[in-house]
C-alpha cells in the first residue's frame, strides 16, 4: 500500500512539473456541413423486416396455432401474408 501510494505521488509530480506539452497536431480541413440528410433506408429495412417477422409470427399463431416456416420467415414474413391458403 506504502509503495503504491509512493509511486502514486511520484508519477503525479513529475507531470505536473514537466516541461512537455501536449499538442494534439495539425488541424485538418474542417469536415463538412450538415446537410440535415439522414438516410433511413437501413433503418426501416433491419426494423420493418424484423417488425414484420414479429406480426406474421403473431398472426400466424394466433389463427393456425403454427409457428412460421423457415421460408415465411426468410422473407420477412410476406410469404405468410401473400399466401392464400393462410386465410381459411
């Protein structure tokens, strides 16, 4: 604990008392402005495809007491939805 502490002092000191400064470098060009642009098409496609899966897998349950097929549920679910022999 004595020792660690010692070291603790002694590191603390000698950055406070050295001369190097720190200099982050040179400045690049500023980045650019913001166009205000935001591409949601990512986004709707990860969460509207697994949204999608989640509702054809509730509806799918809830009518037929199934759980959704590989295939359904590769497609997103539409393959449940487009199928008519899901509605009986």
């Amino acid at each position: 604990m004595r020792a660690s502490c010692f070291i603790a002092v002694a590191a603390s000191a000698f950055l406070a008392l050295s001369t190097v400064t720190a200099n982050a470098g040179l400045m690049g060009p500023p980045p650019a402005p913001h166009t205000g642009h935001f591409n949601a098409t990512p986004f709707w496609i990860i969460f509207g495809c697994a949204g999608s899966v989640v509702l054809a897998a509730i509806a799918k349950n809830a009518s037929q007491r199934q759980q959704l097929t590989a295939w359904e549920a590769q497609t997103c679910g539409l393959a449940y939805w487009f199928n008519p022999q899901n509605y009986h």
